[in-house]
C-alpha cells in the first residue's frame, strides 16, 4: 500500500494500525465510527499520470495507486470496471433534464457494481493470506463475492437473508460458495456473518464496515472522471443502501478532481427509497441516523434499515455540495420500464432508482432544466427477473 498515507476514524479523527480486514474505530468505539483510507495524493499523481493512464488496460485496476492493495500481475487481469457510459436522450426527455447519461454497471462480471468491492476485497483476502472470505449480503455483493472468489480459488461462505431473490442465490450456488440462507432480516445475517469471522478469523467482506472495500467502490467515481473529462456531469446520481456506494463515487470525483483530471467535481445525489429512506432523514433532519427505521422496499439491494456507512455517506456527498432524494416504489417500477424502453437499459428495482431520482430532482427542481445529469446503474435487470415480469407483463400468446 504504498501510496496510502493513513487509516482515520471519521468520528474521533484519530488515526489508526490498518485492520486485518472489516474494522471500526479501535479508539472511539462508536459501532459506526468507520476509517477512512487517505491517500498520498501528491506521491499518486506523479505515478499516475494521463500518459501512465493512456497506456494500461481498460478495467480499474488502471488506478492501482488509488487502490489499499500491493499490485498483483494475476488479479489485475481478473476483468472489473470500466463499464460504459451511454447517451440517453429520450430517457433525459422522459426524466426532464437536458442531457442525461447512464453508466451501466450491470455490465460487470457478476452483473453489478459490487464486483468493484469484491475485486478488491478478494484480492486484499489473499495478500493477508486469509484461509475464507465471507459476507452477508442481500444478493449482489454475495454473489459477486463468491465470483471473485471462485477467479481466485478461494473458499467463500455467503450469508443470504430468506428473502434474497433466487438469481443472485442461483448465481452463489453455481461460484461454488458455501450459503448460509438466515432465517431473518439482512440486519441479522450481518450481524451473524460478523460474529463467525471473529470466531474462525475468516476474511469479513461486508463492505460497510471494512474501509478497503469501499475505496474499491470508488473506482467508478475515477472512472466517470475520466471518462467524462471535460464534459463532466453537473450531477452524478446513485442509489443508496448502506451507503459505500455513494461515498465511494464521490470520494473517487474529488480525489480525481486534486488530482487535476477534471476541472470540478460534479454534484453527488444519492437515492433512497420512501419507504426505507434512513439517511435521506438523516441528511433533511439533524445529521442523525433515525433509530427503528420501520418500512420496505422492492428494491430488495437497498432495503437497508440500519446503514453501517451513512456518516461516510452523508459526508462525502456533502463535500460535493450534493443532496439526497427519496423515491417511491412506483416511481422505481416506471422508472425500470422508461429505461428498458428508452433506453435499452435492464436496471434492476435498486439500479432504477438512481433514474427514478433524476426525475423527482428534475420535478423538484433541485436538478435545473438546463443542467447535465448522469445515473449509474448499479445491477442489472436479470437479478430480480420476478419485479421485471410483474410490472412488463406476459407476452401475447398466439398460434404457431
Ligand atoms: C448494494 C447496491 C446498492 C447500494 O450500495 P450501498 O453501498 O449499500 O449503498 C445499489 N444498487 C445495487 C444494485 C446494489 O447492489
């Protein structure tokens, strides 16, 4: 990790040993008092440079100095990232902004962005020699956990609440994981997946509370960076569960803006929906988590009641002077099929949001009628194929 400057919690402040893996605050305590990964930003920005960047490979390990992780010739094969942005115009009409652009993360190899975390996350498994890497998740990022972890032969337990949808479940089965379906919420399968890594030393996955997988998450704010230079976005808008994602992107724009790649750093707006909306609470109300959030979701990947990373969210998106918005589930379903339709765009419900909330910004005209906007779309359609069929419909049957 030669380019990372220092582990700091982001409550107290105070800076800490790197953890072996998931990790809070030794120092202050506070269940989420997460660390935060502050880079050598002047040592990185005379490694990677846009002539360094022009000449390696397309998948985001082009920004390894950015990355907690010593470089490895093998993993830096393994394909993630670097997924493409595509020009909507009739979806932009739809969502009333003047230009709208969507960068489909659906096209990694598991099928949504988690696999930026998993990549790192698995890579950073085996440079400490961990014997097992486990997670809980709703779906994505265990199914893209056991996915990387099937590219680099290593043993993956996956903890999966009941109501997981059957893709992501069948996608576990077949890398070859050891699933644990828990009787019970997503909170309590966390909760069970932390207590087996500390009890058999396994590698603990889950994103929100282990800081290296977060800057993983990043690389998708480095990459619209890049990918958008000189015709940055005003607005970047994302959907939001625990909240790495979020923070993540955002952390990427403004470190690639020090870096001097863009000329600003695009507003960050982060999408909950209504009925489980946590840290859209926190950010209208006194910058402080909600307690016994009670409500649900058909975006299954962000139905998350307790977000392990909403101060890491709040903050970054702040730093970008951006906003959070709720969005309803029928907002999320007309949104899945104005996608699909116009722009030949499969999200899943939690990816649909993120366009959902384009339009409910537009309408509440905290994204101007003149301004940019690009959506990332975090997971692809074919993860929750039983909301795509219940809102499309049947086809029409005829004779042969
Ligand atoms: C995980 C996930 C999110 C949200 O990411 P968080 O880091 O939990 O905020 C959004 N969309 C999809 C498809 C996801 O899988």
């Amino acid at each position: 990790m030669r380019f990372v400057s220092g582990f700091k919690c982001i409550v107290c402040g105070k800076t800490s040993e790197p953890p072996k893996s998931a990790g809070t605050c030794p120092a202050c305590g506070d269940p989420f008092s997460i660390l935060n990964i502050e880079f050598d930003l002047a040592r990185v920005a005379k490694s990677m440079t846009r002539e360094a960047l022009a000449n390696r490979p397309l998948n985001h390990w082009r920004y390894h100095e950015l990355l907690p992780i010593e470089p490895d010739e093998v993993a830096f094969a393994w394909p993630v990232g670097w997924t493409p942005i595509v020009e909507t115009p009739r979806l932009a009409e739809w969502a009333g902004v003047m230009n709208l652009r969507v960068k489909d993360d659906g096209r990694n190899p598991t099928s949504s962005f988690k696999d930026r975390a998993s990549s790192v996350g698995v890579l950073h498994a085996m440079q400490r020699k961990a014997t097992r890497i486990a997670c809980a998740s709703t779906g994505n990022a265990a199914s893209s956990c056991a996915g990387y972890a099937a590219m680099a032969g290593m043993p993956a337990t996956i903890f999966v609440p009941l109501r997981a949808p059957e893709p992501k479940v069948a996608q576990l089965l077949i890398y070859g994981a050891d699933v644990r379906r828990v009787r019970g919420t997503y909170a309590q399968a966390y909760d069970l997946c932390s207590r087996e890594c500390d009890a058999n030393g396994w590698y603990n996955r889950n994103c929100a509370i282990n800081p290296y997988l977060v800057e993983g998450k990043k690389t998708c704010g480095l990459e619209i960076a890049e990918q958008t230079a000189g015709r940055e976005p005003d607005w970047v808008v994302v959907s939001v569960g625990d909240g790495c994602t979020v923070a993540g992107i955002a952390k990427g724009l403004i470190e690639m803006h020090a870096l001097g790649f863009i000329a600003r750093v695009p507003r960050v707006l982060g999408v909950q929906a209504a009925g489980m909306d946590p840290i859209v609470r926190a950010f209208e109300g006194d910058g402080e988590l909600p307690k016994d959030v009670m409500g649900s979701t058909i975006a299954d990947s962000i139905d998350v009641a307790v977000p392990r990373n909403w101060r890491k969210a709040l903050r970054y998106v702040k730093e970008t002077k951006g906003a959070f918005v709720r969005v309803t589930d029928e907002e999320i379903t007309e949104a899945m099929k104005a996608a699909g339709r116009l722009a030949g765009v499969f999200a899943e419900p939690a990816a649909a949001a993120a366009i959902a909330g384009v339009k409910r910004a537009a309408a509440d005209g905290m994204i101007g009628k003149h301004e940019d906007a690009l959506a990332v779309v975090t997971g692809n359609g074919l993860k929750d194929i039983k909301t795509a069929i219940s809102i499309a419909g049947q086809p029409t049957e005829v004779e042969p």
